[in-house]
C-alpha cells in the first residue's frame, strides 16, 4: 500500500476504498458513519488485504 492510498484511508475512508468494490465501500461507509476510528481500521483492513 502507497503512502497516498493510505493518508486517503485517514482522510477520506470510503474513497479509499471504491476500487475494491461496491460491498467494500458500504461497509466502509457504514463503519464510517458509526465513527471515523471504525471507518479507518476498516478502509486499512480492505487496502492491505491481498486478492
């Protein structure tokens, strides 16, 4: 994972994760909209994970 696709996980969690799907992105926003701690973790989690 780049330095850019992370700092966007910080900023901006669902938009960092539009590329890896529509069910990543809801579950991000989701966890995003319960808190921006839970949107972070959860955007990381998606980015690092390998297909």
């Amino acid at each position: 994972m780049s330095f850019w696709r992370a700092l966007l996980c910080i900023l901006l969690p669902p938009l960092a994760v539009a590329d890896k799907g529509c069910g990543s992105f809801l579950i991000v926003l989701v966890l995003t909209l319960l808190g921006w701690i839970p949107g972070i973790i959860g955007a990381m989690v998606i980015c690092t994970r390998k297909e």
